[in-house]
C-alpha cells in the first residue's frame, strides 16, 4: 500500500511529460549554442584568422554576458508569469543565434555573443522555477534527468550535424540550424504551455532591487550558490580544451572528433534518465557523492595519458560524461528544494548566474594553466588542471553535503 502511495506521487501526469519534452528541446538549443563553440573552434580561427586568445573570448563573452544578466534580472523574476519570462528571453536568444548566423567579422560575432548570452543565459533558470513550481520534489530528480539530456542531444546530433554542415557551408551554418529548431519550439511553447502564475500570489517586497538583495542576503540560499559555482568551476575547467587535447596529445583525427561526441552524447542520453530515476529513490546526496568520487578517478586517469587508441579514448570519455553529468542530476534536484516559492526565480536566476560565471573563470584558469607553443604542438600541464578539478570537486561534495542537510532539516521544519 506504501509502494502504491509513493509511485502516485511520482507518477508524471501527460501535461507535466508535455512540459518536460519543451523543458528538454529547450535546453537542447541553448546548449548546443553554447557547445558548438569549441568544436568550432578551429574552422572559425582559420576562416575569421583568429587568435587563441581572440577566440577564447568569443566563447567567454557568452558566459560572462550570461551571468550579469542573470543578476541584473534576479530581482524581476518572481513578478510575472514564467511563461511569459520563458517567452521573452526565448526570443532574444533566437535573434542572437540569428545574428552570430549572419557574422561576417569579429566584432559583429562579439556583439551575436553578448545578446545570446544576455538572453540565453536567463533560460536556464527560469526553466528550474517552472520544474520547481509544477514538479514536487520526489519527482525533481527524474525530471533533471530529461532536461539534462539536452547536454547529450547536443552532442549526439547537434555537435556532429554541426561540424558535417559547417565543413559544407561555413561556420555560419549551424547557428541557422539552432535558429530554426528554436522557432519551432517557442510556437509550441506559445499556444500550449499554460501561465505559471501560483508564485505571484505571494507577498512581494516593494521593489525588484530588494527582493534580490533580500536573497543574496539569504544565508541558506547562499550555501547553494557557493555549491553550484564549485559545480560549475570542476565541470567547465576541461572543456574548451578538450579538441586540442584530443587531437594534439590522444592523436585522434580530426575526422574521429565527431564521432568521439557522439558517442559521449549517446551514452549520456542512456544514463541521464537512470540517474533521475536513481535520485529520486536512493538519498540524492548519495548518487552525487559516487558520481564526484567516479569522476575524480576518471580525470587523473584522462589527463595524464598521451598518444591513446581511439576506441579506448572513447570509453574514458564516457566515464568522464558519467561522472560530470552524474553529479549534475542530484545536485540541481537539492538545490531546487532551497528556496520558497516567492524567491525560487531570483534564487534560480542567481544561481543561473553564478554558473554561467564560474564557467568563464573555469575557462580563464584554465588557459593560465594549459600551453600550447603552437596550434598543432600538445597541449602542456593539462595534469595539472586535472589535479586542481580533484581539489575543486572535493569542495564541493563536501558543499552539496550542507545543502542536503539544509533540505533535510526543512522537511522535517514543515513535516
């Protein structure tokens, strides 16, 4: 009778597996925005004559615009209804697709970069508060799944659709395809998705700029700030350097890197809906500590090998998307559970932020400690990188710990 119980109360109803899907294709383009970058990043330094240096702030420039919008936005989030808010930044994400489609010079793709970030990057968290507002928590764990799928959609189809297509019609050409897959999944989102308006009933503070202050200043909420940007540092740190790693140290082809993706992305597809599963039966602390603990193996491993076979290559970057992705899974589902329903879009579009802004100085730290002499020399001291995301990684099972005890001892406060 207890099984029974428990299994209608997570059971999805078809409206919530509706939302789920366009939560899910959702993510699938704004990841795929962000991802394609690195791939391309070869085809762009050659074609727009970049430097390194150049091109690394192209990539940054998204994260960083990302993040201060999201903060500048945190204190509006919980006054309007989040599908309206989803609508609205959706639309500025498409035109800054658009626009990086229809570069023709650096600058005009530095100006693309900052308007997709600066919409793109609010996305994220708003689609956390709808999961928190129409999901209960005993469901979260599931649902973090599918939408974290879109990571591996990305690189199953997006990122080798996007390298066969850029390498027939330029760089240019899979910012047209996200373009028109994101049209389609916003006129879904239009005419079938219902308002989300429970939280503005409410008590609100007076002004926006209080109400963020009032939840930066939330001593709670910050643990779960400070647990996601050590997330966001470990997993960000490894991947702008991955293609050069790849091709310069592991000696796999150029023609192999798209399959190395998907084949990472298929097996992230497989795994994200059984860790879901996972979390939401087994203590979410728990499955995040073993997939952090997995990780770390998995990275020392990677970082110190040299000239590797191709299909050994492949299994460890499955094990390395097991652990990165394993650990996102529960610990988003935690954090979710933080805030109260009137703060949960400032505290996911803080959070949002705070991501977005530790991975531009992942990326940052990360290129003070990698080398590369030239374009085609290997890549230098990526051990040691390996080694600072161990350190980071074990901060942050020990942060996502306190976070867990937080939502334990809320639970218990209201039972």
């Amino acid at each position: 009778m207890k099984e029974e119980t428990t299994t209608q109360k997570t059971k999805f109803d078809p409206y919530q597996i509706f939302i789920i899907v366009l939560l899910a294709l959702t993510q699938f383009t704004v990841v795929l925005d962000f991802m394609v970058m690195s791939p391309l990043g070869d085809i762009l330094m050659k074609s727009m004559n970049l430097s390194t240096t150049q091109f690394g702030f192209a990539v940054s420039a998204y994260a960083i615009s990302a993040g201060i919008s999201g903060l500048l936005t945190a204190g509006f989030a919980d006054r309007y209804d989040r599908k309206k808010m989803l609508l609205f930044f959706y639309t500025g994400f498409i035109l800054g697709t658009l626009f990086c489609g229809l570069s023709t010079s650096y600058a005009f793709l530095i100006a693309a970069r900052i308007i997709t970030g600066i919409f793109g990057g609010v996305i994220g968290s708003i689609s956390m508060a709808i999961v928190a507002d129409l999901f209960k928590i005993e469901q979260r764990g599931r649902v973090m799944g599918f939408m974290q799928m879109g990571f591996g959609a990305s690189q199953v189809m997006g990122i080798p659709i996007s390298l066969y297509i850029s390498n027939i019609w330029g760089w240019q050409s899979p910012f047209l395809l996200i373009v028109g897959i994101a049209t389609t999944v916003f006129f879904l989102l239009l005419l079938y998705m219902k308002p989300i308006i429970n939280h503005l009933q409410e008590k609100k503070e007076q002004n926006a700029i209080q109400h963020l202050w009032k939840t930066l200043a939330n001593r709670t909420y910050r643990i779960g700030f400070l647990a996601t940007a050590l997330l966001s540092l470990g997993g960000f740190m490894m991947m702008p350097w991955g293609s050069a790693f790849s091709i310069n140290n592991l000696k796999i082809t150029s023609e192999q890197l798209p399959l190395l993706f998907m084949v990472s992305g298929l097996a992230t597809l497989f795994i994200m809906p059984v860790i879901g599963k996972l979390s939401d039966r087994i203590e979410k602390f728990k499955i995040f500590t073993v997939a952090a603990v997995w990780m770390i193996v998995v990275v020392v491993i990677y970082t110190n090998l040299s000239a590797t076979p191709f299909w050994l290559v492949m299994l460890l970057n499955i094990a390395m998307m097991i652990g990165i992705m394993g650990r996102m899974v529960p610990a988003m589902a935690l954090t979710s559970a933080l805030p109260q329903i009137h703060d949960r879009g400032a505290f996911m579009s803080i959070n949002a932020s705070l991501q977005q802004i530790a991975g531009g100085i992942a990326s940052g730290i990360g290129g003070l400690i990698v080398v590369q002499q030239t374009k085609t020399s290997p890549i230098e001291h990526y051990d040691l990188l390996g080694y600072v995301i161990v350190i980071i990684t074990i901060l942050c099972i020990f942060m996502v710990n306190r976070v867990s005890k937080l939502i334990k001892s809320k639970q218990t406060g209201t039972n």
